[in-house]
C-alpha cells in the first residue's frame, strides 16, 4: 500500500517558506517523501459559491472514487485468466498511478481554468457519469454472454448421469427413424460393467441380441447404447434401475445437437470479440476517471484553501508520501508545525490513499481537520 497525504498550507510571497518548513522538519527524519502539487490559479467566484462547491466536490469526490473501484474490480473480472497483469493494466495519462499524483499537472485542455470553478465540477461530473453509464452498459453486454457461455459450458462438465451428450454421441449410435425399435443410453457403474454385459439381454423381452456398445466412460462408469423394442421400454427402463443401471431421457436429435454445439461455438467467439475492445475500453476509461478524479482532488484543496485561509489565494500545496513506520509520528510533526494555524481552522490536510492489490487499485479519500 502506497499512501499519499495532500497539505495545503498558507503561503507567503514565493510560497517557499511554508514548503522549506514542511520538507525540513519531515525529510530529515525520514518521515516522508515530499513534493510540490502544483494547482493553477483557478477563478475564485463569491464566497457563497464556494461553500455550495465545497459541499458537492465532496460528494463528487466519493462518486469518483467508487466508479474508479467499479471499472478497476471489472478490469480484474475482465482478466480471469490473467490477474497478475492487472495491475500493470491501470494507467493514468500512461504511467503508473504514483507516478502521475507525484507529476500532478492540471490539464489546461480538458478544464480550462479560465471558466467558473462551478463549470470545472460540473464538466467533471459529467464526465464521470457518463463513464459510469457507459461502463453499466458494455459490463451488461459482456456479463450477458458470459453467462450464457458459462451456463451451457457447465452441462459439459459432471457425470455421465447429468452432463450434455452432445458432445459424445453420434448418428451411428442410434437405430433411427423405426417404427419399432429404439436405441437406449444407459449408465453403468464401473463395478457392475460385467453384470451388465450378462444381464441386459434379459432384462425384458424384446432386447435386441448383442445391441451393447460403450460410447464413453469417465471416473464413475460407462455410456451403453442398447436397442429394444419400442413396447417394451417402459419394463426395461424399470428393471434397468432395479439392477442399478440409469438409462438416460434421450433421444436422439440432429438438428438439436447441432444447434446446442453452434450456440456453445458462438458463444465463445463473440466473447473472444469482445474481449479486446471492452478491455482497452476499461483501460482507457480507469485512465480518464483517475485523472479526473485527481483534478476533483486538486479542486477541493484550492476551495477548502480559499475558505480557511481567505483572500488573496496565496496558499502551498504539498505531496507527501509517508514513511509507513512513521505515520502516527509524521501526524504529530505536522500539528507541531502548524499549529499557529489553529487559529484560522488548522492547516488542511486531505489523505489521498492509494493502495494496490493483485487484482485492482483502490483510491480512497478523507478530509482531516
């Protein structure tokens, strides 16, 4: 787990005495790894403005995050068979998350600074619902014929008592398209395929003489064929259980069969399709909502900042990386060095935590006064 804590402090003239302090006193230790987050100036706007914005960037900061986890989980369910590459797979602006916070600029193209903070949020809100909406619609198709995929792959796995046999029997198999005989499957136990070989002739009248034929055999027993007489299937199917042989409810269906394996095939080759476009779909979009999520990140420290330390902007914002031995002490350090502040609500300390699993990266977000 990598975590980050992002300052803002009051400035000064070049605003390089707040930030020497901070660096002095942490660096030193070794408590943390520390550097500048750059936030442009931004319009300020009234001061009713900004403690509406103060409040929906905070709502806005929550929704970000949990969209960021839904596309980063489904990039891990997406990657079934690859989750150790997971990680490798969430970018921003193509570089490593870390990376990207600690080389944080803002991007002047997408949300020009010139325009009211409120119409920065609002763009950014925007954009970050649509790729929810999108993300619901594309996991809905793919899910859809995953699932379908998945039920029909199931009735190919299990005993020869439940899984599909459209796999395993053929035409030949079957004496077909008779008035009046019928060919039967039947399973058999491994232990009695000796028993069976003896027994199934006499099991009612009308078997056909040396009809028997093992069509497959997994761990448990064999698939028989035998033919009989269509009026006597009935007796045979009971005396069959009695002796613990299970004839299986199927008939034979050409086109049926045929069906069911075109279904499986297409199935498996639409989501072999899918798979490439949904996967840099994902890759592209975790990418848009981080960094955006980082611009909501960097709006909030510059209308909190405005709030608590007040006009003229003059304030320093600040990356740091805590040594994870010296969390508690790095804590203590900092309320020393600004305490002074307490006059004036402290200074504003907003986590920004970021910590990695093998399967998704996770961001997380608290305010600390």
């Amino acid at each position: 787990m990598s975590e980050f804590w992002l300052i803002s402090a009051p400035g000064d003239k070049t605003n390089l005495q707040a930030w020497e302090r901070m660096n002095t006193v942490t660096s030193k230790s070794n408590l943390s790894s520390n550097s500048k987050f750059h936030i442009p100036d931004l319009k300020v706007g009234t001061l009713d403005a900004l403690v509406g914005l103060s409040d929906e960037l905070g709502k806005l900061d929550s929704f970000a995050e949990s969209v960021i986890k839904k596309i980063a989980q489904y990039i891990g369910e997406v990657m079934e068979d690859s989750k150790d590459k997971v990680q490798e797979n969430l970018l921003a602006n193509g570089v490593d998350l870390i990376s990207y916070l600690t080389r944080f600029e803002w991007d002047m193209a997408k949300y020009p600074i010139k325009q009211p903070l409120k119409n920065i949020s609002e763009a950014l809100a925007k954009q970050i619902t649509q790729i929810e909406t999108d993300l619901k619609t594309r996991a809905a198709a793919y899910n859809n014929i995953k699932g379908n995929l998945q039920s029909l792959e199931k009735k190919t796995v299990g005993n020869l008592l439940t899984r599909t046999l459209a796999d395993i029997v053929h035409k030949e198999d079957f004496v077909l398209n008779s008035e009046y005989l019928i060919t039967l499957l039947v399973v058999v136990p491994k232990s009695s395929y000796v028993q069976w070989q003896k027994t199934y002739e006499s099991l009612s009248d009308m078997v056909v003489p040396r009809s028997t034929k093992m069509i497959a055999e997994d761990a448990e027993g064999g698939l028989f064929t035998v033919t009989l007489f269509r009026k006597v299937m009935d007796d045979f199917k009971a005396k069959a259980r009695e002796n613990r042989f299970m004839v299986r409810e199927f008939y034979f269906d050409e086109k049926e069969l045929k069906c069911e394996k075109e279904e499986l095939m297409k199935l498996a080759s639409d989501k072999k399709q899918q798979y490439g476009p949904l996967l840099r779909w994902l890759k592209v979009n975790f990418s848009e909502a981080f960094v955006a999520w980082i611009h909501v990140k960097a709006l909030r420290v510059f209308v909190e900042s405005v709030l608590r330390y007040g006009l003229p902007v003059n304030f320093q914002a600040m990356l740091l990386q805590p040594n994870r031995k010296s969390v508690k002490r790095l804590r203590d350090v900092l309320n020393v060095v600004f305490k002074h502040l307490d006059e004036v609500a402290a200074a504003s300390i907003m986590d920004v935590r970021i910590w990695t699993t093998t399967a998704l990266a996770i961001a997380c977000h608290s305010l600390i006064k």
